[in-house]
C-alpha cells in the first residue's frame, strides 16, 4: 500500500489529532509546593479510594503515549486512573494507550505556571476529549488559573466537555469520590456514600506513627505484666 493509501485510509481523527511533545523546550522542571502538594495528596486518596478496584490503577508523573500515529506523541498527566491489561506491573515506566490498557477513565491535572504552559487548559483538553477521557479534573489551590479552584468536565456523546461544579464548589466524580478545598488552603479528597474523608499523605504519615507508639506502649505494658506475674509467683512460693 501507498503512503498516500494509507494516509487515505487513516481515522481523520488521528491526522487531526494535535501532537505534544510535553517536556519539549521547556528548562525548568520543578514545580511549587502548593501544586506538589495537591498532586500527593489527590493521588494518595485517589489510591485509598480505589483500593478494593483492583482493576483500576492511579498512575502520576508517568508519560501517557496517546497518538495513534505519532508514537512518540505523549503528555504527562499529573494523576490519571487507568484499567490496563496488567495491572500494578512494578517495571511501568509509561502508558500507552493500545498496548498497555485503554485511555485513562480520569485524568487531573494540577495548575501552576510550568503546566500552564504546557496545554492544561488549551490542547489537553481537546486531546483528551477526542480519545474518550470520560472526566477531566482541573485543580488550582491558588486561583491564579482557575478563579473557581477546581472544576470537572465531563466528556459528552458529542465529544464536547460539560463543566460541573458543587454547589459548595468542590467536584465529585463518577467513581464514588469529591474533592474540595479546605479552609486551610489545601484540597481533601471523600468517599460520597460514606461522607468520610481520606488522610493526606501527613496525616497518614501521624497515624502510622501513632499505631506504632500504641503497639511499642502496648508491648511494654505486655512485658510488665509478665514480668510482675513472674516476681508474685516467687514471692508466694508456686514456683517452687
């Protein structure tokens, strides 16, 4: 076949498909600590949320190969929920979509300055909604980007984005979770059936922490006991 055949033969969608090299020409890497922030913390809820859905997994700063053509084409999503073939592979270096598992059901991306820049807002979005992206999660803890803070478009059967927001401003998702943003600044993810909050990365951190000192007090009060039991039983003569 020709390559003009085979150009004719191509989905019109993949040849109009934009194409992101997403690091590309960009020098600095880091990124502030409200976006590190939020990206820790909506990953680390998003992983307690979906635990029990082992089929699903939450993949962050990983370069997803999207374009049907341009193999080499990717963007690099801040946190996306993905159903691959072979889940939780612990040699997962990238996501491609085809060989490794389907789009991602979810994408979030977290806004500052670099991501800006880098389409969140203006080719992303278009790229995401023509692969089948069901949600797209917008999250700017310092409204610099996003005056609203956080919005949530959901992908239409026309292919266009509906925008949805709660009346309290957060956003809930599809897969059973809100978000919002707390009085302190930050985000915090829940559970919408139970109401529950999951713990941020320090918060769970504190209670690891805590677990461990009632286990070590615990042990202790353990080996005390026995100790004393041992000392009454000489003092009353049974171990004679």
């Amino acid at each position: 076949m020709s390559t003009a055949t085979k150009s004719r033969s191509m989905p019109i969608i993949a040849i109009d498909m934009p194409v992101m090299f997403e690091d590309e020409g960009y020098e600095e890497m880091g990124e502030s600590l409200p976006h590190s922030t939020s990206e820790a913390i909506i990953r680390f809820g998003l992983m307690a949320h979906l635990r029990r859905q082992p089929e699903l997994e939450v993949l962050s700063d990983m370069n997803l190969h999207y374009h049907p053509l341009k193999r080499k084409a990717y963007v690099s999503p801040d946190v996306m929920v993905v159903q691959p073939k072979h889940p939780h592979r612990p040699d997962r270096t990238s996501y491609r979509v085809g060989k490794d598992g389907a789009m991602p059901t979810l994408i979030v991306e977290i806004l500052s300055k670099r991501t800006h820049q880098q389409g969140d807002l203006t080719l992303k979005p278009e790229i995401y909604a023509e692969n089948g992206v069901a949600e797209y999660i917008l999250v700017d803890v310092t409204g610099q980007f996003l005056p609203k803070l956080l919005e949530l478009r959901k992908l239409q059967t026309n292919g266009k984005w509906s925008v949805k927001r709660d009346s309290d401003g957060g956003v809930t998702s599809n897969l059973g979770f809100r978000i919002r943003r707390m009085a302190d600044g930050q985000v915090r993810l829940f559970d919408v059936h139970t109401g529950n909050s999951y713990p941020r990365p320090d918060e769970a951190a504190d209670e690891a922490e805590a677990r461990q000192d009632a286990e070590q007090r615990a042990n202790i009060a353990e080996a005390e006991v026995a100790r004393l039991r041992e000392l009454l039983k000489k003092a009353t003569g049974q171990d004679s």
